[in-house]
C-alpha cells in the first residue's frame, strides 16, 4: 500500500480543436468568466470614475458662445480713374489677413475699453479680517497694483483673444467670428464689437493713410507751383531782354509780321494784276469800238451801261430801216440816237481809263512798299534765330512744370473726393445673437462620454489586473500546469452554508459541491487500480494556508462514507492550530502527541459529526522536522490505521510555509495539490510540484477551491433543478 507506484500518469489528453462557432462561445465564456470574477473591482472602479467624472462635469464653468457673420467688402469703384485700374479681384490671402486683423489685440483693446471686464469679487482674506478689527500688522503696506497696469491689460486682452475664433468658411466670402462668454448677453455683446471696432479701425487707418497722402501731395504740388512760375517768369524776362517779343502761342512777333506781309504782299499783286487786266480789256474795246466786248467789262458800269444802249438803238435802227428805209424820219432819228450813244460810250471809256489808271498807281506803289517791308523783317527773323531757339527750351521747361503741377493738383482733388467713397473692409452679414442656452458644457454628452470612460476604465482595471496578476485568473491555466491534471472545481460558500461547511456533502447530498467531492473521490480511486479491501491514503496539501484543505477532506470523506467506505481524516497542519490555548496546554491530544509515543492512535480518534466520519486532531504543535525514526513511525501508523480503515485522508501543512507536508504527501499514496483561486500565484504552485516530484510525492492533479458557482459547469455538468434533485431523493430513500 505504502510502496507501490503511482499507476495513473494523470496526463491530460489531447484537446480536439473545437469548432469555430463553440470556440468563439468558450473564449466569450472564458473573458465573461474573467469579468465576473472581478466584477468588484470593475464595480469599485467604474463608480470611483463616475464619480470624479461626474463631479468634474457638474463642476465644469459654464460658458455662452455667440456668433456673428460678415463679408469682405469688394473695392468700390473709383470713377475718377480709368477702367484698367478700377478692376480688382479678391485675392486668395484676403479672407485670411482680414480674419487675422479682427482677432488683432488692437481690435481686443478697442473692445475691453467698450465692454471692460466684470471685476471679480475681491475675497476676503484673514489679513483683511485681521485688519477691519484694528489689528494693523494684518493690514497690507505694499503698494497695490492697479488693475489699468500694462501688465493686467495685456492679461485681459491674452484672456479675451483667447475666448475668440474668428475663421474663413472656404469657398466664400464670408468670415465667422465666434466669441465665448460668462453670459450670452456679452458674448453677443464682444462678437458684434470686434466687428465694429474692427470697421472704426479701418476707416481711420485709410483716412489716416488718404490724409497723409494729401499732406504729401499738397506739399509737392506748392512746390511744382513754385518751380513752374520761376520757370514763366525766367521765360519772360529772357523775352524781355533779348527783345523777342513772343506772342501767347509761343512763336516770335517777327515770323507773324512776315506771315501777315506775305499775305498783304500777295493781295497788292492780285489788285495790281487786276487794275493791269481792266486797263488792257478797255483799250482793246475802244480800239475796235465793238460794243457787244464791252458788255463783258462788268467791273465798269457806266461803261457797260453806255454799250447796253448803243446795241439796242442800232438793233431798232436796223429792224426800222429793214422796214421803212434809211429815210424814214424814225430811222433818222435812231441815227442821232445811235451818234449820241457812241459819243456817251467814248466818254465813259475815257472816265474808267482813268480811274483804273489811278488804281493801277496804288496797287503798284502798295506792291513796292510791301516787297521792302518784307525784307526787312527777314533780315530781323535772322537775327533772332539763337535766343529765339534759347526762349523755346525755356518756354518747353516752363509748360513741362505746368502740366506736372496740374498732374498732381488734380490727384489732390481725387484724394479729396474719394473721402466720400471711404467703406470698411468688411460688412456685417448677420449680428451675433444672444444664445439661448450654455454651449458649453453639454453635461448630457459628457455624461455619456464619462460612463464609457467608467466602463473602459473598469475592463482596463480587469485586463491590468488579469495580466499583471500572478495567480490563476482562468480555469484553463490550471488545466495541464505542470503536466498534472485538474480533477475538481469548488466555488466559494455563500449564505448559511459557510455556517457548516464540512457538513455540506451529508446534509445537501445533491448539491453541485457533493457531486464534485463524488466525482474526486471517483477519479482518485479509478487512478490508483483501487482493489477491494485495499487501503488509500490521499494526502492534501496546498501552498499557503486557508487554502481549503480541511474542507476538502471533509467533503472527501462524506462521499467516501456515503459509498460505504471507512474512512478517517488526520490534521497534521500542527501551525494551523497553534493559536489554540487546549493545544498549548496539552489538553487535546492528537498526530503529534501519537508521534511522540505520548499516547495511542485509538485514544485520539474521535467521531465528527459534521461529516458523520472519523477525526484525529493535529495535537500538541511542533516543528515539522521529520527524522528517519519518526517517518517509520509514521508508516507504521498508517499500517496499523488501514487495517480499520479504507480511505486515510491527511490533511499536509502548507509547503510554501514549512516542509513538512513534503514528507507526509511522499509517504501517501495519492496527493492532491489546492490551489485557491486568484490567490496562489503561478510561481509558488510551481515551486511547490517541483519540491514534490523531488521528495517522490505520487501527485493526482490540481483542485481549484474559491471559485465562481458557474465554474461547477466546466467539470460537473449541468445545474440539476429541485425537482430533479427532489425526485433523487425519494428513490434514495425508498
């Protein structure tokens, strides 16, 4: 019994990959399992988040924001200067450098000297108690700063550019300025203000720029004015002195005389051409005395007048002597008609020869007068061609001042009419309105964002706490730690049960923890070839105390017993009973005290009624050292206890505190490893199946106390309902 070798390798069989539908469901089971194992510190830390969260949110100052649109003017046409130059398009940094200059701090200035700050209530320290009781040293002596001091201006300002926003909407015209408030009322109140303020600046700047502009040209063009009447007047003066006596149009007196004595010259020719031409027609008509060439001399009157009537009375002469004969008296008296015709004829010839004479004297005098006049004013025009061309130079520089002077006094006049034509850089589309409730802080939204963070924060709690913790955090980790089974999976006892927890199996024998402690005690006695009449001896041990040893001794030993087995369950944890005064003074006997030879194994076996088995306590405590005499005895002991008994269980002390339980679980001929969940680390567990395998210890497999109800799931099947458990029992018990 004691020497035989373990015949069960307890090895794990292989896992058959489960299909991906149940895989997706085991590793959802598994992360939930997780959870809920830690549901309080998800719980602790979700509700400490919300909390802050919350106080942070009802704690947050609420702010008012108002909105105010304007357009970027386009550039008023000038009518006063060309097409070409009226024409301006917006250029691509316009809406930029205009939403820069709204937010500038000179627009900021204008608008806290309009809307100044609210003064924060001054609060009343103990220095200011101190002082209004008449303690004078409470009383401040330092000179305290004004609140209009450069520095806190610029605070003000660096305060009030930073509540503002002012931003271009892409692909228009129109700038957005946003202004965040205490209140509505003034952040509507600083949005529409920057914007005036920001058009008062404006049109002061360009009258600023226009002004100076005119100062600069009022001032050159004085000057031009003066360099223009120096230049006139050096021209006439150089007139003056060299005699040139220039007419307004700019050319010499002495080249008009010449024009105008050409011109008379050629008139004087024409009349003494025409005298010459009169005198000849008339000699040529009295030398041939044909009245009818006469008749064309129509600058001669009289004379045409005289041949009118001779031509008529010979035409009568002819048409009566043609009729009556030469000698009718009428025809005579056509003759004497015709004889004093010719007589009147030849004496108005005579008088017209000799006024065209008279004219023919004159036109020719005139003509000879004219020709030495007009050499003379030649020969003067050769004499002033040099200063003539001097007076011209200064006569081009004199009208060159001119028209710059008349150049700029008309641009003076544009500046002064385009005062009139002044408009902002930008123009309001809509005023800010005051809003109707806070924009910030939206608490419903921030409610919400504050419970997502509580519950990210309280599964981040649960991902930091399983990956940093070096206990078993999931039932699959303790399945197939170092290459030994898990053989039973108990939950913690809630409720009345932990009132009587040995007594559990006996008393509520269809619970989910009796069939687990039913099903333990099966796989331990199918591992070991289990023959009838043979002795078992399960050894429990664990890495630290309170593990759940003796508890699961007991419900192993109620099974045992409900199959019919003897069974008997010996303390040797002599450290967990050391706080026990009986045991100090030796008033309760036990392991050690039957180790000791100070009493028998039979007189310390009492009966417990917990579980309705066998009991020997730990006795008097004592070290855990084990020499070679008191292993013997041990075995001894166990030799003479299996003949009574079918199943020993002993209960080892902790091995991450003493070695004893080395030397009881390798005198076992089972031992079973507790490890209890989310306490015993994976590095310890460890530590201690390998000091086992070491001593020789014949180890069954791990068995996990301490864990969720739902875990009987994963060895134990399925709940069993009451009327399943009652039905059960009714058959049992017939």
């Amino acid at each position: 019994m004691l020497d035989r070798p373990l015949d069960c390798s307890f090895e794990q069989p292989r896992a058959v990959p489960p299909v991906s539908g149940l895989g997706l469901y085991a590793q959802s089971s598994r992360y939930f399992g997780i959870g809920w194992r830690y549901r309080y510190l998800f719980c602790v830390v979700a509700v400490c988040i919300l909390a802050i969260g919350s106080a942070v949110v009802l704690s947050l100052k609420t702010s008012f924001m108002a909105a105010a649109t304007v357009v970027v003017t386009a550039p008023v046409s000038d009518p006063l200067q060309p097409p070409s130059q009226t024409s301006r398009t917006l250029e691509d940094d316009e809406l930029p450098t205009q939403a820069a200059l709204i937010a500038s701090r000179d627009v900021a200035a204008l608008v806290l000297k309009e809307l100044p700050p609210v003064p924060p209530k001054k609060a009343h320290d103990w220095r200011h108690a101190l002082c209004s009781h008449g303690f004078k040293f409470g009383c401040n002596t330092g000179t305290e700063t004004t609140s209009n001091s450069a520095g806190e201006i610029d605070r003000q300002i660096d305060g009030l550019l930073a509540s503002v926003t002012v931003e271009p909407l892409p692909n228009s015209r129109v700038i957005s300025v946003s202004v965040k408030a205490d209140n509505g009322e003034r952040a509507a109140a600083l949005a529409n203000s920057f914007v005036t303020n920001y058009q008062k600046l404006a049109l002061t700047q360009q009258r600023i720029d226009l002004q100076r502009e005119a100062e600069w040209l009022d001032s050159r063009t004085a000057e031009l004015r003066q360099r223009w009447l120096e230049a006139e007047r050096g021209a006439s003066a150089y007139n003056v002195k060299h005699g040139l006596v220039n007419t307004s149009g700019g050319s010499p007196l002495v080249e008009h005389q010449i024009s105008d004595m050409a011109a008379s010259l050629g008139e004087a020719q024409t009349r003494y051409a025409a005298a010459q031409a009169q005198v000849s027609a008339l000699k040529s008509a009295m030398q041939t005395g044909d009245p009818q060439t006469m008749l064309s001399l129509g600058q001669q009157p009289l004379v045409t007048a005289a041949a009118t009537e001779l031509m008529q009375a010979e035409t009568s002469r002819a048409q009566k002597a043609g009729s009556f004969g030469p000698k009718h008296p009428d025809v005579l008296a056509l003759d004497q008609q015709i004889a004093l015709a010719r007589t009147n004829l030849s004496v108005a010839i005579r008088r017209a020869l000799m006024s065209i004479n008279g004219e023919l004297v004159a036109a020719k005098a005139n003509v000879d007068q004219l020709n030495a006049d007009l050499d003379r004013l030649q020969v003067q025009a050769g004499k002033q061609s040099g200063p003539q061309a001097e007076y011209r130079t200064l006569d081009q520089e004199s009208q060159s001042a001119r028209s710059v002077y008349e150049a700029f006094l008309d641009r003076a006049k544009q500046l002064t009419d385009r005062v009139a034509l002044l408009q902002p850089p930008v123009m309001f589309v809509s005023h800010a309105a005051v809003p109707a409730s806070a924009t910030f802080p939206n608490r419903q939204k921030l409610m919400i964002g504050v419970f997502v963070v509580a519950l990210v924060g309280g599964v981040s709690a649960i991902v930091l706490r399983a990956a940093f913790s070096s206990g078993f955090v999931d039932i699959d980790e303790v399945r197939g730690f170092c290459g030994l089974p898990l053989l039973g999976i108990f939950p913690r006892l809630r409720g009345e049960r932990k009132l009587s927890p040995s007594s559990l199996v006996r008393e509520h024998p269809f619970a989910l923890t009796s069939e687990a402690a039913r099903e333990l005690g099966a796989q331990l006695t199918l591992a070991s070839n289990y023959r009838s009449g043979e002795t078992r001896i399960v050894a429990i041990t664990s890495a630290l105390p309170e593990d759940g040893k003796m508890t699961l001794a007991a419900w192993l030993a109620s099974s045992a017993i409900e199959a019919g087995e003897t069974t008997l369950v010996i303390d040797a944890d002599f450290g967990r009973n050391a706080g026990n005064p009986k045991n100090r003074h030796g008033n309760t006997k036990g392991f050690s005290d039957v180790l000791e030879g100070e009493v028998a194994a039979r007189n310390v076996i009492v009966r417990n009624d917990s579980w309705g088995g066998d009991f020997m306590t730990a006795g008097t405590p004592r070290g855990y050292m084990f020499d070679r005499t008191e292993i013997s005895q041990i075995q001894d002991l166990f030799r003479d206890l299996s003949r009574s008994y079918q199943l020993i269980v002993v209960v080892a002390p902790p091995l991450g505190v003493v070695a004893g339980g080395l030397t009881l679980a390798a005198i076992a001929d089972q031992t079973i490893f507790v490890c209890r969940w989310g306490r015993t680390s994976r590095e310890v567990v460890s530590a201690c199946v390998e000091r086992l395998r070491l001593y020789g210890a014949r180890l069954a497999g791990f068995v996990v106390t301490g864990t969720e109800p739902k875990s009987f799931n994963l060895l134990c099947g399925a709940h069993l309902t009451r009327k399943e458990s009652r039905l059960i029992a009714q058959r049992r018990q017939a």
